[in-house]
C-alpha cells in the first residue's frame, strides 16, 4: 500500500502466504485518518516462533522487546548482502564477468559483520549477556548473536516445535 505521498506504507510478505489480511486494517485506518502509517514489516512465523520462545528461556518481555529490535536492526543491514547476492546472480545470468559483483558482494558482507558485532555490544550492554553464558549461548544458537553466513532468523526456522 502507497500513502499520500507515494511512499510505502505496507509490504507484504513474497508469494501469496506472504499476505497477511490481519496486518492491512491497521495501516489502512491510519492512512484513512490522514497519519502517517509507521511502516509495517510482514509477519514472519520465524520471527513469531521466536517472540513466544524467549520467555520461555528465561527472557522477559522487556528483553524480549529488546532482542526483536536488535534482530530488526541485524535484519535491515542483511538486506545489503542479500542485495549483493542478487547483484552477482544476475551478472552470471547475463554471462558478465562476476569480479566487480564479487567486489561489492565481500564489501557488504565485511560491512553487515562490522553492523552485526555493534549490534551485538548493544544488546550485551543492555541485557548483561557477557555475564550470563546461558543466555548468551541461548541467543547464539538461535543465530541472533554473531554474524551468521544465512543472515538472521535462519536458525530460528530450524527448531523444532515444543
């Protein structure tokens, strides 16, 4: 959805599962009462999985406030290499010579592992995490602390139900 003055205001998810119904009202009663619409991310099951996980590993929901708006700052500066990912598989698919999109690929890759340890500090300062190795750990096997190669949220989806 587009607001008055042609910026998004509301992106779904990819593909058909992606809509969310239960996520337009909202947009569309701020937009209809003339404010701006904060802009939405699309319910992500990972991302919903891991709301109700982090109290049951002992986080509370100030702290799991916390973690959600680290794992959206680590989300938004993914975006960089996943953008580089593309850029490299189109100049393969157009036969280019792949050296500059590699370039720009290890460039946003270095930058979003810079991005991902300040983050990190952020979220140690704020939580304590460097004294408590049970909650560090439990937020390294979920993949939201470190850098991971698959990006934020990948570890998440991995987990069994339970």
């Amino acid at each position: 959805m587009i607001d008055a003055e042609g910026r998004v205001a509301y992106k779904g998810g990819p593909g058909p599962r992606g809509f969310v119904v239960a996520e337009v009202p909202p947009v569309l009663d701020r937009l209809l009462a003339g404010l701006a619409a904060a802009p939405v991310r699309p319910a992500d099951p990972a991302r919903e999985r891991l709301r109700g996980m982090l109290p049951r590993l002992g986080f509370t929901g100030e702290e799991t406030a916390a973690i959600l708006q680290s794992l959206d700052k680590k989300v938004d500066a993914y975006s960089k290499v996943v953008d580089a990912r593309r850029g490299l598989l189109l100049a393969l698919s157009r036969q280019e010579d792949p050296s500059k999109a590699l370039e720009t690929l290890d460039a946003a890759a270095r930058t979003y592992a810079r991005a991902a340890d300040s983050i990190d500090r952020e979220l140690d300062t704020s939580l304590g995490l460097s004294r408590d190795p049970r909650r560090r750990a439990a937020l390294t096997g979920l993949g939201l602390l470190g850098s991971s190669p698959a990006g934020p949220l990948a570890a998440v989806q991995e987990i069994p139900a339970g």
